[in-house]
C-alpha cells in the first residue's frame, strides 16, 4: 500500500521537553538562598560526632537531605533527579538509540507491520510501509508478541546487523532483509494512510515539541495528496512535553473558544483562547488517547473534546494537569517544582485521579490478538461497516 510520512527532527526544543507527565515551561535558575534551619543543623553535628556508623558522603547527605524535603513537602509531581537520573532522562528526551528506523504498529488483521521512516536504514534496506514483521533474527513474531518485545528485539548495538522476516501485501509471499542498526532520532510525529483503510490518515505525535505543529501540517498535507479524508490525532503513550505547543496543537482544528486555563499561586488566571481560525477547522477528526497520554496531550484532547470538535476514543487519561518549572543545579542533578494547575473550561475538574473520560470506550483486552481496537473504534465511527 502507497503511503507517505516524513517527520521532522525536532530540534534544540525536543532536548528541553521533560518527561512523563511534565508539561509548562523550562527555566534555569540558581536556587533562592538558603533559609536558616538551626535543627537540622544541629542534628547533622550530632551525628557527625556521635554516631557509630561512618557517615555518608557530603554529597550523600545533600541529597538525602532533598528528598526528605521534597516527601515533607508531599507534592507528587514535585521531584528531584540526581545526575545519573537526570543524564539517563536527558538521553532518552533527545531519542537516541541504535535501531533500524521503523513505527511499528497492528493491521487490521492484528499483524505488526513496519513503516520506515525517511532515510532510515530500514527504507534503505528495502523495507516497505506495511510489510509485515515476521521475525527478528532467530525470534518469531505473532500477533500475540506485545509491543515491546517486537521494540526490543529491533532494538540493539549501533552498526550491527539485524535479520528480518517480512511478508508484503499483495503476495504475501515471505522474504529476508538484512538491516545495520544505526543511531535512530525519534520523530515528533509519525504519519501513514492506515492500512486497510485508506481513507483514514493517522497522525501519530510521540511527544509534544515546538516543531509538532509545523509536522502535522506537513502530514495534513501529505495525506491529502494521499487521499485521507478523515483523521485520528493519536496521542496514546504520549507523556506531553511543552506547554505553549500543547496549546498551539488544538489551536489547529479549532475554529473558536477557550483551550486551557492556568493559575499559578499568587497570581490571577490566564486563559489561553484560540486567536484565529485554525487551518483544519473543517477536518473530519478523532483523537486516540489511553492512561499514558498525559499533560500538554492532554491538553489538547481535552481541549478538542470540550470545544465539541472532536470525540475522543481510547481509555481515560493520565490526568495530570500541573505546571512544572524545572531547576538545574551546577552538579548535573535537576530540580522539577509543580507551580501552577490548568484545566480547561467544560472539563470536569479537578483531573487528577480520573482523567480525560472518552467519548468512545475502548476494551483494551483484545488489543494483542484481533489488531488494534482504538483503529478500529475510529473507523466504526468514521464509516460503520462500510
């Protein structure tokens, strides 16, 4: 089946996007000075003097001394990652790691299928947008293998060979590529006519970057040329990441009306409107989302949802709806304090604890034997049984 995706690299933005469940903005501050604690202080003496246990580092100390702060302080999103956490978190925000460049999601038979995307190792191997993955190297592939360990298993050393066993619609006959792994940037968006179903385009964001809206008016163009007439937005295991483009998604299909309020402490609130009308206003539209779509996702679900522009299918979301400001100190370890809540006006609040309801409930249960059922809700919905 024909298809088109492209994808943009996200540039310097993606690298500043936080992780699971962390949306707003990004500042890098020195700390306030530090308040007087006398008591703590004196215990740190005492036990220096006094106890039998050789003390921990000073460095230790520190940051038990934080973590014991940040759990009096009993805010969940409110964390503190020492620098190993933090570097591991900072890698895997830039979407490095060595693989054969390819969306890997179910037909609608249930089978996994690969799409490459642009010069990728795996396009330039031979793989095409659809193929079927019957094995990687000596692991068989079925429709009950989970996600991910058909990832995984394409996953690996940067330069090493990978073998493949795939089938291509029409013939269906099989056949074998050898694919060198090779550092992979992940792509804010991914897009494909869905197979099957070619009139359907799905618009894939992974996370939420400064350069998603330009992608998915890049993809909006591609599919059209494609003949896609109707759209799924899918924000499932999406953790959100800047707050402004969260915004900036919905302002895309929506005509008019109120996106997302913020309040931070102190402070009066700041209603975000949509300041023109949005170029796909008039596109046939669902959006996907299930209990790992989060934050600025969840924004912009929630937004289409409550500006009655677009049903939502899937599963509730996470329900995460604070702000973080995000604090690096000079030893590489990171601070991130919760500073403001949002909601969005026709949203039941508050959404922490319940989520983003949907408007169309998925059972998830058959996911892994019968093709992917929140695909399947969207073209019910679409077409019916046609």
């Amino acid at each position: 089946m024909a298809f088109i995706r492209a994808f943009i690299i996200t540039s310097l933005s993606l690298f500043l996007l936080i992780g699971a469940f962390f949306a707003g903005y990004f500042f890098h501050q020195e700390p306030a000075c530090p308040v007087n604690l006398p008591i703590l202080n004196q215990a740190h003496e005492i036990l220096l003097k006094h106890g039998l246990k050789e003390p921990p580092s000073s460095t230790a100390l520190e940051y038990g001394m934080i973590q014991g702060m940040l759990q009096a302080y009993d805010e969940p999103n409110t964390k503190f990652l020492e620098p190993p956490q933090n570097e591991l978190q900072g890698n895997a925000l830039e979407g490095k790691h060595g693989g054969i460049g390819a969306q890997v999601s179910k037909d609608l038979n249930g089978y996994w299928v690969l799409f490459p995307f642009p010069d990728s190792p795996a396009l330039k191997s031979g793989v095409k947008g659809g193929d079927r993955l019957l094995s990687v190297d000596k692991q068989s592939i079925d429709p009950q293998t989970s996600i991910d360990v058909v990832q995984s298993s394409l996953s690996g050393p940067v330069g090493e060979l990978v073998s493949l066993t795939l089938v291509r619609p029409p013939t269906y006959e099989h056949f074998h590529i050898s694919v060198k792994r090779e550092e992979i940037l992940l792509p804010s968006v991914v897009w494909y006519l869905q197979p099957g179903e070619n009139r359907l385009g799905v618009l894939k964001v992974n996370l939420i970057a400064a350069s998603t809206v330009h992608e998915i008016q890049n993809a909006v163009e591609n599919l059209q040329k494609q003949g896609a007439t109707h759209y799924a937005l899918d924000l499932r295991e999406n953790p959100g990441g800047l707050l402004t483009a969260g915004i900036d998604l919905a302002r895309l299909f929506l005509k008019d009306g109120i996106v997302m309020e913020q309040k931070d402490r102190g402070k009066d609130i700041v209603t975000f409107e949509v300041e023109k009308i949005g170029p796909f206003v008039n596109l046939p539209l669902v959006v996907l989302i299930n209990q790992n779509s989060a934050s600025a996702a969840e924004i912009a679900a929630g937004a289409l949802k409550a500006n009655q522009r677009a049903f939502l299918i899937g599963t509730p979301s996470h329900g995460k709806d604070t702000i973080q400001l995000v604090f690096n100190f000079e030893d590489g370890s990171s601070l991130y304090v919760t500073a403001a809540k949002w909601w969005i006006p026709g949203i039941q609040v508050p959404l922490a604890g319940r989520g983003l309801q949907p408007d169309i409930t998925v059972d998830i249960s058959s996911a892994e034997t019968t093709g992917d059922p929140f695909i399947h809700a969207a073209i019910q919905h679409f077409f019916g049984n046609n």
